[in-house]
C-alpha cells in the first residue's frame, strides 16, 4: 500500500504519519525531513534548499524529483509506503506516479487532513517555542499557509479527479484523528 499525506503545514501530519507508519510497517518518506537532515550534512541540495525553507516558500521542484529520485533508487519494492509532505505540486505527483510506475506499483490513497486555520497558526506557534524550528516565525507560518493555498491546494483536486483522494478531519485528540484516518483508509 502506497499511501500519500497531504495537508497544510500545522494539520498534525507529523503526529499521524508516526503512527500510520508504526501501525502498518510502512516506509516513511518525508522530503521536510530529508530535506532538513541535507542541511544538516552540508550537502549540494541542502545548500540550494536553505534559503526556500527559511522562507517558507516550496523548494524547486527538480530538486526535489532528484532527492526523492535517489532515495527511490532503494526503494523496498514489496512493502507499504507513506509520502509525507510530497509531492507537493503536480509535477512532482506526476514524477512520482512515474518512478512507481517503473517498479509496477502506484499511489493507492491519498488522504488530505483539514482543519480550521485559526487552529493550524496556534498548533504552529506553539511548535515554534517548542520545537525552535527555523521555519515556524509568525511570518514564515502565514507564507507556508498562502503557499500550501496557491501550490498545493490544485494538487488535491488532481488527486480528486483520480479518485485516490480521502478527506480526513484533523480537529480532536491524536486518537480521535488516527481513528478516522484507519476508517478513511479501509473505506
Ligand atoms: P515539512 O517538514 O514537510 O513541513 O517541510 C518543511 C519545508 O521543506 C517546507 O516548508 C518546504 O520549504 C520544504 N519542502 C518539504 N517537502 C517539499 C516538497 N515536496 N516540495 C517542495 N518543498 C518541500
């Protein structure tokens, strides 16, 4: 199973993408995080991408195809995956279904988790003292909602049209959502 998670930045995917992947054994690809640990390591990609992620705004779409191209390369061809906070544009869904494609496999659910926006800023405001995460000032987290908005949001209506999309509500406890995801999931 090839489950892929979309959502705004602050909608709880980090918490339900921990549980999902534990809960089902699956592999668990995040570009956020890949693209943070390339950073870390000082290396090309990490370098060109700093600058977009401290801004808030999406990393170029090549770069992207090209991190997640390598990683495809020990791609487990048998077991369950979970796509978390990719693809983020069309073109980047498109190379997906592409390197899937040529291990004879596709993407079966895509689940969008929602909530209210008021909501999303607080659970982001309170990472921020948290976390300390370069990325979560008061004005990067409004540039990451207007982003997700104007970039991500098409994307989600192309996965409607291909009929893979799961609405989930994101609004409760971690368990009350996890729930409905295992529910959107078996539907
Ligand atoms: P995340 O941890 O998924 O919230 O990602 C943190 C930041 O990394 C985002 O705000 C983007 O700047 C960048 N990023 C992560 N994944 C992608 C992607 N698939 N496409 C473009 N930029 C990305």
């Amino acid at each position: 199973m090839i489950i892929v998670f979309v959502g705004p930045p602050g909608v709880g995917k980090g918490t339900q993408s921990k549980r999902l992947v534990s809960h089902f054994q699956l592999v668990h690809i995040s570009t956020g995080e890949m693209l943070r640990k390339a950073i870390g390591e000082g290396t090309r990609v990490g370098v060109e991408a700093r600058d977009y992620i401290d801004h808030g705004r999406l990393v170029p779409d090549d770069l992207i195809v090209e991190l997640v191209g390598k990683r495809f390369e020990t791609f487990p061809s048998e077991q369950g995956c979970l796509m978390d906070g990719f693809p983020r544009t069309i073109t980047q869904a498109r190379s997906l279904d592409g390197l899937l494609e040529k291990l004879g496999r596709r993407v079966d659910v895509v689940i969008e988790l929602v909530a209210d926006r008021d909501e999303i800023r607080r659970r982001l405001l309170d990472r921020a003292r948290l976390e300390g995460r370069s990325d979560d000032s008061p004005e990067t987290i409004t540039a990451r909602l207007e982003i997700f908005d104007r970039q991500t949001a098409p994307l989600i209506d192309f996965y409607r049209k291909c009929g893979s999309l799961r609405q989930v509500n994101g609004m409760g406890t971690p368990d009350e959502v996890f729930n409905r995801i295992l529910d959107s999931i078996r539907s």
